[in-house]
C-alpha cells in the first residue's frame, strides 16, 4: 500500500524549501524514522525523515528545485508494519481534489507559463500602484513579512526593468575553459537575503582602532586557570560581553525596523548572532542571552555553535530570534572591512585582526597589540554620532575587561 508524505510544516513561518540532496533513491528501502533528503529553508538546512517504514516508490523534486510546504515529497510502499501518519494519505485514495494540485514542486527560477497563478499578498494601496505601474504581482518575489509585496519591492522591480532594457547583458567570449557550479543552497539564500539588506537599509560604516592588549593579556590567564582547561577560549565572549554594555547604553542598535507598520522595535534581550564561514556558505547562528551568561559559559556555547556550523548540523532554533550581528574576520587579516547589516536587524559590528604596533603612551613609543572594530548601521534608525559612541562606550569595556566587564 501506498502514501504520500507530504513536505511537513517545520515552524517558523516556512512556506517552501529547495531540495538540496536526496538522501535515498527510488527502490531503495528506509526504516522510520530515516532521513530520506535535505531541505534547505530560508533558515537553515534540514534532514527530513520518512514518518514510515517500506520501499521509496516515486521522488518528487530534483536537486535545485524548490517544494512547497504541503507538497507531495516522496510516494512510500508501505511494508505491513508501516503505519499510516495522521495528515497524510493513501495514493491510490481517491481526492476530491483535481489531480493537477496535487503537486507543487517548481524550478528555479519559476516557469509560470504553464501553471496557475498563486495568490499574492499585497495591501489595497500596493495593488493599485502595481496597476498604475503596469506591474504584475505573481512576477515579484515580496520582502515583506510572509512574503507579502511592499511598494519598495514594486519601485525595486521596476528599476531593474528599466536596467534591463537598457543595458541587455551578453556572455563574453570564452578564451579559455569555463567552469560552472550550481547556484543554490545556503549560499543561494544568504546572497538572496544580503541584496535584501543592501537594498532596503541605508549602510554606513563607522571604524575605529582599540588597544587589545589586556584582552590578551586577561584571555591568556583564563587559559592558564585550573576554569579554562580544556575550554576552546577566543576572544569573542570578551566583545559579546562589552557589545552588551553598549547595546544597554544605545538600544537603537539593538532593534529592527517594520517598515510595513512604520514602527522601530527595541528588543531589551541580548542574542547575538556570530556570521560564520561554513563549506555549506555563510550562516549566521546566534547566542542566546549573552548578558546572563559568563565568559566560560558563552565560550562553550560558541565552540558548540560553530562545530554544528561546519559539520552543516545546525539548528533551526541556533539561527533565530537575533538582535544584533557579529563578523569575525581577525583569522583572515586584513584591516578593515564595511560588514552587510543582517537585515531587519540595524546594526552589524566587524571584528578585525589583532596585531602589534608602536604606538603612544604617556609620551613614550610602545608596542601594543592593536585591533580595528567596524560598526555598519542602518541611517534610517541609527544615526551616525550614535554608532560613533555606541563604539566608543564598548572600547573601553575591550581595552580594560577586567575592571569593565
């Protein structure tokens, strides 16, 4: 006997997932329980498994293609001692529903020449702009909460029309051997998400050069202490803690903007999340409640992050409900970088490498290890004299953690 199991409902207001790797093959036999593919969400990629025990029949869906919530995934030959899932049912079953809205799985990008329209959320006052415009909703991808259209999005979209048509691109002769990869996955969707931010929010960047050295200095006697044996100790939970000092100070930067509701959101809790280079591409998980935790216990929780981060096993509830973001690229080099705001949040703080330099003190030249933080906020909320003493409130927290934090 035979069932569809269907795309689950994973929370979070998911609505659809791109089929990122199957993880059996038609024929092949699964216990229950097994993962049976990838789906990666605009969250996180996820291991979805068989609810049943029997034989995969039919797989719907290639690799690259999106599914949405709903969709028929997989069609199981159930064995006798296979259970029948509550809200899923019986392929052979006869449905009162018409056989050609049974499945829903689409490429991408969408062909929409064969298929019906899907309803768009839009308020009145931006239907009657995309008619004034000459705009048709169903071709527009909506930023707006649920995947509603906003008139930025109309404005947007026709922007690129008028660029398209006057600038058509052209591939450029091949002189040489030309390789191509998939665009899809994490990085697919971080890159979707980063043009968001750039589009929608006014990026500024404001740096500034600190003296590390009691950092250092005060990191090497944690490792040192009988607490921090066999702790994986950065530098990180130090700035976590001072980045709490100043979000306390200025909360601005710690909320993000409902341009739909035109109002500001000041969230009084501190979850921080740390972008992080993965070989699946860029996330970003958070730590949750960095004012209530020790530097110990947020330097465990940041080791624990970024193993899942590299072995892709992250999860969904590890890249939710951030309020502001961190960037690391001290391990890279380099001297400064102007960070993407991870939108809606308002703010994005980069951490550079920390290096020896004479400088200044008390009229005598010394070396010193020194470090640039880069703060990128939005104009629209933060204004640039608060950035400027957002980080001039934390340097000092950095500079003398001991007495500071």
């Amino acid at each position: 006997m035979a069932f569809e199991f269907r795309f689950p409902d994973i929370g979070e207001g998911i609505v659809e997932g791109e089929v990122v790797r199957w993880l059996v093959k038609e024929g092949e036999s699964i216990h229950e329980d097994q993962p049976i593919v990838e789906i990666m969400t605009d969250k996180a990629t996820v291991e979805i498994p068989s609810p049943v025990k029997g034989r995969i029949a039919k797989r719907i869906g290639k690799e690259g293609e999106m599914i949405e919530v709903g969709a028929i995934l997989v069609v199981i030959e159930e064995t006798e001692e296979g259970v029948k899932p509550p809200g899923h049912h019986r392929a052979h079953t006869q449905s009162k529903e018409p056989q050609s809205g049974q499945t829903k799985v689409r490429s991408t990008p969408r062909d929409k020449s064969n298929t019906a329209k899907e309803p768009v959320l839009a308020t009145p006052a931006v239907r009657r702009l995309a008619r004034q415009m000459g705009i048709d909703l169903s071709e527009i991808q909506g930023s707006g909460r649920g995947g509603r259209v906003t008139r930025e999005d109309l404005e947007n979209y026709q922007s690129s029309m008028v660029r398209s048509k006057s600038a058509p691109v052209q591939d450029t002769p091949a002189t040489g051997k030309v390789e191509t990869l998939p665009y899809r996955g994490v990085r697919k969707k971080m890159g979707e998400h980063l043009m968001i931010s750039r589009r929608k929010a006014a990026h500024f960047t404001y740096v500034e050069e600190v003296d590390a050295t009691e950092m250092v200095l005060l990191r090497k006697r944690f490792l040192e202490s009988d607490k921090g044996q066999g702790i994986r100790l950065t530098y990180l939970p130090f700035i976590l803690k001072a980045i709490v000092t100043g979000l306390k100070e200025f909360p601005l930067l710690n909320s993000s903007l409902d341009e739909e509701k035109e109002v500001i959101r000041i969230k009084h809790y501190y979850n921080i999340g740390i972008a992080s280079d993965t070989p699946q591409g860029l996330i970003v998980p958070v730590v949750k409640q960095v004012d209530k935790k020790d530097i110990l216990q947020l330097a465990q929780e940041i080791a624990q992050l970024s193993e899942a981060a590299s072995a892709g096993k992250t999860k969904l509830e590890d890249l939710r409900d951030g309020t502001f973001t961190i960037t690391s690229l001290g391990a890279l080099g380099g001297v400064m970088a102007t960070p993407i705001i991870n939108y809606p949040e308002v703010a994005i703080l980069g951490i550079h490498k920390i290096s020896q330099k004479p400088v200044v003190q008390n009229g005598q030249i010394v070396i010193r290890d020194m470090m640039n933080l880069s703060i990128t906020s939005d104009h629209r909320v933060v204004d640039g004299s608060m950035a400027a003493q957002f980080l001039h409130h934390i340097i000092p927290a950095i500079e003398d953690p001991e007495q500071k934090l």
